[in-house]
C-alpha cells in the first residue's frame, strides 16, 4: 500500500497511483462453490442414469458433458470478469475499469465522494476481502461499490483521507440541498 496523499502533493499537481488494485478471486467463493457442488452433482446423476439405461449410454454421456461444459463456463466468465477489473486512486480521481470482451471505464473526481464505508459478511471476513460503498454527489452515479478488495478498512482511510484532502487544497466545500 502507498502512503496517503499529502496536500503539498495535491497543490504541486501529482498524480501518482496512491492505490491499484483488482478485487480478489474469493469474491466469488460462494459461487464458485454451488458450482462445484452442481459439477459433482451432473457427473453422479450422469453415472447413475448410464447404468440404470444402458441402451442410452452414448446420448446420456453427451448431455453430461454439455452440463459439465456449461458449469465449468459459467465459473469461467466470473474468474475472468474479475481478472479484468481494476480500482485506481490517483490525487485527483478514482478510476475503475472493468471488462474483457467489452470496456467500461468510470472515474469519479475524489472532490465529489461525500462517504465512503466498508461492508463486509461473515464469509467475506473468514477470507480477508470486503466491499467498498462510495457515496457521491455526482447526479448519475450517487453510488459506487468496490467488491472484493483486501485491506478495505484501510482503503477506506486512504480514500476518505484523500477526498478531504482535495477539498481542502482546492477549496471546495459542498451544501447537499434536498436528497
């Protein structure tokens, strides 16, 4: 982890990354575990249903494989969709960029981030990984939610310290009028 920015940073204009991270594959532990289970499942109720029907052996064993194709795809886009996704704080901006196939890049100016709080399950605290959820100003995104980083606690201070610090050295104070 870097350190925090400092408001000397922010008024000689550095924009150096202060965090890049991409959210952990255990995000996706519940997922991918149901998904296990349906995988054992197909190959038991394929086995079963070849020796009870002999006389359809050959159809039977397409179907399962089809089965077992679609499972293992279905773990294979979630891995793949969070390999491919990335949380940048710079001095000025959050950046987050998610996609493989298609591209969506979002930044979110650090002046406009009003709260920022970090959730975490049961589960998710067994595996060290939490959620993010940035409450803004901004009119079309008032929320945003950073799943499965490490070390949220601290992202958070890094990320509020950050937005108060911009505030501070750009002189920006901020009235919410009638939410």
């Amino acid at each position: 982890m870097a350190s925090p920015i400092s408001e000397t940073e922010l008024e000689n204009g550095a924009s150096e990354s202060v965090f890049d991270i991409s959210p952990s594959q255990a995000i996706y532990a519940p997922y991918y575990a149901a998904h296990g289970l349906a995988f054992i499942l197909i190959i038991f109720a394929g086995v079963q249903s070849m020796r009870l029907f002999p006389t359809y052996a050959h159809t039977l064993w397409w179907c399962e494989i089809i089965a077992s194709a679609l499972v293992i795809l279905g773990v294979f886009t979630h891995a793949i969709s969070v390999t491919f996704t990335r949380y940048t704080l710079d001095s000025k901006r959050l950046t987050m960029r998610h996609g493989f196939v298609g591209r969506s890049i979002k930044s979110l100016e650090l002046f406009r981030i009003q709260d920022v709080n970090f959730m975490q399950s049961w589960w998710q605290e067994l595996l060290g990984i939490g959620s993010l959820v940035i409450l803004t100003s901004d009119q079309y995104h008032p929320r945003e939610i950073l799943v499965g980083v490490r070390n949220g606690a601290e992202l958070r201070e890094q990320l509020t310290g950050a937005a108060t610090a911009i505030r501070r050295s750009t002189g920006i104070r901020e009235i919410t009028v009638g939410k």
